[in-house]
C-alpha cells in the first residue's frame, strides 16, 4: 500500500490485477454477448488469466500476428507509457524501471477498472496510440470494427466500447492527476454522452468496486467531466495533499436495533450502512472500523461508498 488514497484491497502488481480480473470480474463473462473490449469476441479460459479467443464467434480476420490473434491480453485503456513516461522512474529506464523503483506507478499499472481483455493483436497494434476517430481507415480484422491508423498513431474503438472508453480515461486522469489534451478531453465528452453507461459498464464497476474498495465515479454519476476538468489527484499518496471528495450527504435507513454499527473500511475510508449497502459484509476483518451511525462515520473523515441504495 502507498497510502490512504492508494487503496484497499487493490491488486498489488499488474499481474495480480490480471489473476483478480479473472476471478472477480470476467468470470462469466468469456460466452457472453458483450466479448472482449476491441471485438466483442468471445474465449475459453486458460492459465491463470489468459483465454484463447474464440475467432469464430465475431468474425475476427487475423491481419498478421496469428499467435497473439489467438489469446486474451489485458489492455491498459489509459496506456502505461501515458501513466508512466511523465515520472522520473521512466525517464531512467522505462517500464521496468517504474515497476521494480516506483510504487505509484505500480498502483496505476495494476488498477483495475483501467484493465479490460481484448485480442492480443488488436492490442499490440494499439499500442499506446491516442484514440480517435477514423471514418476513412478500411476493416483491418474482418468483421471487428476497431481500426488503427499507424501513421496518425491513432485507434478508433468499436461503437459498443467509446462510452466506457472514454469514462476510464475520465477516472485515470482524474485519480492520478494526469494532462489529458483539450482535444481528447472534447472527444470523450462526446462520447459519453453519445453512449451512456450499459448494464454490464455498471456490473464491471460493481464488481471492481467489491475488491478494490472504490469505484469509477464516472460510472456511477458522482462526477461528470467538464472541459478544464481539476483532476481530484485521489491516487498520487505522498505526492502532495490529494483532493478530498465532497462529504455526501447520508441515505435515509431504517431504524436500527444497535445490533448492526455503520462499518467502515480504514484502508479506502469508505462506510457502508447495514441497509441498502451490498457491500457491508465484505469488508476485510483488519480493516472494519465500526460507528454507530453515518454522521459519525462522516465525521471520522469516511465517505459513503458509491453502491449504496
């Protein structure tokens, strides 16, 4: 952990979040209709948190890289370079570096919600280009309809993916206090509102929110991103005093019988309520902190946690 604001239960390195995605959040996933975030294939689980795509099944055309067309990668929606290549920890040795010197780094490398599984060659032909919009670029995939356009270096994302893309972008920049273009920052806005969040985008918050402790507030409605957004910088723990979120007011519950506190999670600083919370029972056992009401937990300096009813 690397402070109060780099949080919970998060996975402690890439590859842990990989093993976490697997088993927390895409379990079910593999055969659904929703397939993986470039191409909506669907894929057959192997390893710990690799899958063999199933081409078949969205018409997938391999363009040349048969090997990494035929498996589940993770992609960092917000690339790592984009994460990486502003800290000192890059500027001396890149990646690797960043993940052996910078325990930062290593907290926006490994989060969650910027991870999702898509075809390796879709990804390695993404890179860590800037999305776009590509109306003249041809199908590269067959029937999938994310293109990229190397000379531009530029990655237009299918239609059923722009509303979570750009909501993504949205919360790594803000948690992290990252510069985002005013031109790319005009692009997400639109497509946020041209594609609002999907069932299964409110799910896959969920389900993140339950292992990490906090969600994407930009799913959930707690933010909106306006142009000159000022990022909450909740993420960067010793690199200055972060934002504080606005205290939000507390839910209207049932009278209680005294036999159920307000629990409250010291690592994320988030209470949930023994109505109307999913949560409440999943708060590890070392990090429970127990109020008798919502106000006191507010006072304690605690916030709500987002999934409440």
């Amino acid at each position: 952990m690397v402070g109060q604001y780099v949080l919970a239960d998060t996975p402690e390195s890439f590859e842990k979040a990989k093993i976490a995605l697997r088993e927390k959040v895409y379990f079910d996933r593999q055969t659904s209709d929703v397939g993986d975030l470039y191409c909506g294939c669907r894929w057959t689980w192997m390893g710990r948190s690799g899958g063999r795509i199933d081409l078949k099944s969205c018409g997938y055309e391999v363009r040349t890289d048969s090997n990494r067309a035929q498996r589940i990668e993770w992609e960092h929606i917000v690339p790592a370079w984009v994460l990486g290549h502003q800290r000192q920890c890059w500027q001396k040795g890149g990646r690797e570096n960043c993940k052996t010197s910078d325990p930062v780094f290593r907290v926006m490398e490994a989060d969650m919600h910027n991870l999702s599984p898509t075809i390796g060659e879709v990804n390695a032909d993404r890179s860590n280009y800037s999305y776009g919009v590509l109306p003249s670029t041809p199908a590269q995939y067959g029937a999938c309809p994310t293109r990229t356009d190397f000379k531009q270096r530029v990655t237009e994302p299918r239609d059923a993916v722009k509303g979570l893309v750009a909501r993504v972008q949205f919360y790594m920049h803000d948690r992290y206090g990252l510069s985002m273009s005013r031109q790319q920052q005009q692009l997400f806005m639109a497509w946020s509102r041209m594609y609002p969040v999907s069932a299964w985008e409110r799910e896959r918050d969920q389900r993140i929110a339950q292992v990490t402790g906090y969600h994407n507030p930009f799913v959930t409605g707690e933010r909106t991103w306006t142009l000159g957004h000022k990022p909450s910088r909740e993420g960067l723990a010793g690199q200055g005093t972060p934002t504080r979120r606005p205290v939000e007011p507390p839910v209207q519950v049932a009278e209680q019988d005294g036999s159920a506190p307000v629990i409250g999670n010291s690592a994320s600083k988030v209470y949930h309520l023994p109505v109307g919370c999913p949560s409440y029972e999943q708060v590890q056992e070392k990090n429970r902190v127990s109020f008798g009401s919502a106000a006191d937990a507010e006072a304690a300096g605690f916030r709500r946690a987002g999934n409440c009813r």
